[in-house]
C-alpha cells in the first residue's frame, strides 16, 4: 500500500534546473558558472518575448545589453527590410548576440529581427554594474569572459577579411 505521506517528504528533491539556467550554461560569456553563481545570475535575467518579424533592436538604437535566445531564431541584419537588406547572421536557441552593448555607449550597427515567435533572455549593462557592486568577482568573471568572446568574433571577422580579399585579388 503506497503511503502520500512519503511522497510528500520527497517531493522536490529531485528538482532539476530551470529553463533559463540551462540557457544560460550554453552561453561562454557565462562559462566557469558554479551553480550558485547562476541562480545568482537568473535574479538579473530578463524574459523577452517577441512575434514573428519583430524589431528586438534596430540599427542606430541605443545599446542596452545582450540577449540570449532561449526559444525561436533572430537574424541579424543591416539595411531595411525593404531594401538591400543583408542577412549578417541567423540565430537559434543557446545564441547570444548583442553583448558589445555591455561595453560601451554606441549605438546599434545592425538590426536584430525575430524570424519565429521567439523567448529571449535579456542581461542589460545595468544588471552588469549592479552585479559589479553586489559580487565584484562574478562581474569580472563576466567581464573577463566577454573578453573572450568578443577577441574570438574579432579574429572571426578578420578571418573573413583575408579570406575575402585574397579571394578578390585572384
């Protein structure tokens, strides 16, 4: 005879991660997380939703923060939709984009546009400075791996260029 008092006792012990959580585990800006860092980082975390051809920013907006698709794809592009649009990058669920923005006070140099209906997760410089004060290890941890992340796009995109121009000379 099964007994719903012991059940009761159990119950939740086996409590697995939030969505977010194993959102954010596929972010490298977020790598080296102990667990508890991240349910630190879940507090800051912003939940987006947008449609299918929503603006999540457009080109010379100003930048408040990166986002992560947790649902859906995003593509980034620069022109209009109407005219000479070109399609800089198409992203799906674990991508992050926009993290420049948590650097510096520029404006936007794309457009980022949902291809689906699609839930992103926002993190905003404010969040950032505020994690700065509370936990100045986390937000150099962050700040380190931005780094990091920002060095590998930028020897990506130099890449491009050589192959590019190598390829136009011939």
């Amino acid at each position: 005879m099964k007994s719903a008092k012991w059940e009761n006792i159990f119950k939740g012990w086996n409590h697995s991660e939030s969505k977010t959580v194993v959102t954010l585990k596929q972010v490298p800006v977020f790598k080296d997380f102990s667990n508890k860092e991240f349910l630190e980082l879940e507090k800051l975390i912003h939940h987006r939703q947008y449609k299918i051809n929503d603006f999540i920013f457009k080109n010379r907006a100003p930048g408040e923060g990166m986002y992560i698709i947790m649902q859906g794809s995003v593509k980034i592009t620069i022109g209009t939709r109407n005219e000479n649009e070109n399609i800089l990058a198409e992203l799906e669920e674990g991508d992050f984009f926009g993290e420049l923005a948590l650097f510096d006070d520029e404006p936007r140099s794309a457009n980022a546009i949902a291809t689906t209906d699609s839930q992103l997760l926002g993190f905003f410089t404010q969040d950032l400075m505020s994690l700065q004060e509370r936990n100045p290890i986390l937000g150099q941890k962050i700040l380190f791996n931005l780094g990091g992340v920002l060095g590998e796009r930028l020897r990506g995109t130099n890449s491009l260029l050589i192959n590019s121009q190598s390829s136009y000379k011939e």
